[in-house]
C-alpha cells in the first residue's frame, strides 16, 4: 500500500521504539479513483493538465481576526500544478498555519508489530481464494476488472479482499491520469515556510500501552473487505469521470462544480474508512474522528483568539458537508465567507 495514508479525518502516525518522539506511518490507504481520458476537459473525464488557478480560499471571522481554510482533495490531475497566489498572499499575512487536523498514537514496537495490517497479513487466512470467498457475481466482476487494471497475475487472487481493493483502486486511478500522491498539505507547510508563518501541529494524541481484547475479529475484517471490494468495483465500474470532473474542478477553482458533485455523491474511497475502521477496531477507540475534530476546534478557537490572521488546512469534506467543520463554526457564532460561486449548504 502506499506510504500516505488518511484515518478519519486526517494522518494517523505511530510513535514506537521505547516511546520515542519520532513518526512512523501507519499501512496506507489510496484515495480515488478516476477513467480513461475521453473528449474535452469540460466535457468529459479528461484531466486537466498544465498551471491552473488552483483552490479557493474559506474565510472564517470574529471580530478583527481571520482565519483563511484551503481545503485539500485527493486525488488530484498527475500532470497539473496550481498558482498559490491568493494562498500566498493569505500565508504573508499570517502569524501561524495550522495543519490538517490528525491522530498521534504512541505505542510500543511490540504492540505495532501485532496490528492485523502488517504486511503479512495482506493475504487471506487458510490459503484461501477471491473465487471462494466472493459470490460468484461479484467474482466475476473482480475478474473483469482484474484483467483490465491488473493484468494476469494470479498472486491476486490470495490476497485479502480489503488489499485487492486497494490494488484496483490505485491502478484504476493511474490509468486516468490522476494520482493520490500529491501531497498538498506539505505544498502549503512548504510555503509557509517560505513566509515565515509558524506550522502549528494539530493532533489528538493517545498512548496506548496494550491491544484491547477484540470480539469478532479476522471474520468481521473479511466481511468488511468483501463489502469494500464490491464497493470500489462499482466506483470503477459507474463513477469514474465524475471523479475526474471532481479532481479538474478543485484545480481550476471551479467550485460550484466541484460543490455539486460532491454533494450529489460520497466518492470517499471505502479502503480508507475499512483501513481506519481496523485501527480503531483493534485499539477500541470507537470515537476517533469526534477526538480529532474536538483538537481542531481546540487548536482553531485558540489561534483566532490569539492571531490577528490564520491560515487553516482542513479536507473538501470536512469543509463543505452540512454537518462538517465549517458548519460548526458558524453555528458557534463565527462569520463564515465562501468562497466565489458557492452557495451555503
């Protein structure tokens, strides 16, 4: 899997090795998927390529002190690069920026080494096959779409439903021209470096210090990622240019675009949410995303109290849904400005 990886609502990193300070990634996820380049880019599920204007900026304020919100989307047009103009002038201004909101477990190596998605366990218990675990319906898709994104190689046909979901996932997204690489998170932090702006880190932290007895266990994993691989076979199957028209709509600023179909449809890929469901699973932490949001509005309330101007990196979801981040904030009392060609939820 890849080596970035989104839980809930952000990074989940891993701090081992006798409780040492430094950061190791937790097994990755993917992020999206996208089809095979067709006609014109306003029309059809070609990415764009070339500068582009880039995202829009949110605008959150009380009083005298602004925080301005980019929001990250993934995955994003492989040969594209974005003007940070509006972002830059914001980050100049800026006293601090504060990082996309994430989990920091702290866990003995010995603990780390016994999760379920370590790589030895990437294949299915008992030797068994997609062929025996799969009904033969879905089987038959998987076949399909394996032989277009996957080739011939049988070694698939082992490994765990949740794994083979993110292979085709990951492949059906690169044949498109996107990619899930594009780190913009660390673009921003880049820049803001450039500024001068202090990088506040945002994070839940929690130690754990021992695995929590779990019912239920490998079979309620496996049934979880059978469902997951169905699911992005139909991602692949039904909704691929709406995931590239979704990606060119966040890179060209065009947010009235990229705000109806992501009201229309959940495109979040369904191996991230079975990859974070297993952590929290496996460390009976049911309520990760509410402890991560809570630090965010710890961390958010703090700055606009103590900055005169703010930058903020939160992700599309958690700034356009109708119960998300930015929702709350204004519910909290904070004058909310959208960016051009937005309309309230």
């Amino acid at each position: 899997m890849h080596a970035k990886t989104a839980v809930c609502l952000a990074a989940l990193l891993f701090a081992t090795g006798a409780w040492a300070q430094s950061d190791q990634p937790a097994p990755a996820t993917p992020s999206s998927v996208s089809a095979p380049p067709l006609g014109v880019v306003q029309l059809q599920a070609v990415t764009v390529r070339g500068e582009q204007p880039g995202p829009a900026l949110w605008e959150v304020r009380r009083d005298e002190h602004v925080m301005w919100i980019i929001g990250t989307l993934s995955p994003l047009p492989r040969h594209a690069d974005w003007q940070w103009t509006k972002l830059e002038k914001a980050l100049g201004r800026s006293s601090e920026l504060l990082e996309a909101p994430s989990a920091r477990l702290k866990m003995p190596p010995s603990l780390y080494s016994r999760l379920a998605l370590q790589p030895s366990a990437r294949l299915n218990p008992g030797g068994a096959t997609l062929q025996r675990l799969l009904a033969p319906e879905v089987y038959a898709r998987w076949r399909e779409l394996r032989k277009q994104y996957l080739g011939d190689d049988d070694a698939y046909e082992y490994m765990r439903p949740i794994v083979v979901a993110e292979q085709l996932y990951t492949r059906a997204l690169a044949s498109s021209d996107l990619t899930d690489e594009t780190d913009v998170p660390a673009m921003v932090e880049k820049l803001a470096h450039k500024h001068g702006t202090r990088v506040i880190g945002v994070r839940y932290e929690l130690i754990v210090k021992k695995a929590p007895v779990i019912a239920g266990g490998v079979d309620q994993e496996q049934k979880q990622g059978i469902a997951c691989l169905d699911e992005t076979m139909h991602m692949i199957e039904e909704d691929l240019p709406k995931l590239t028209q979704r990606a060119n709509a966040w890179a060209t600023g065009d947010m009235k675009t990229l705000q109806s179909i992501m009201q229309d449809t959940h495109y979040e890929p369904c191996v991230v949410a079975a990859i974070n469901g297993d952590f929290e699973h496996q460390l009976a932490i049911p309520d990760l995303p509410k402890r991560i949001e809570d630090a965010w509005f710890e961390a958010a309330r703090s700055a606009l109290v103590r900055n005169r101007y703010t930058v903020a990196i939160l992700s599309m979801e958690q700034l356009m849904a109708p119960d998300g981040y930015l929702a709350k904030l204004k519910a909290l009392g904070y004058n909310v400005r959208l960016p051009e060609g937005l309309q309230q939820p």
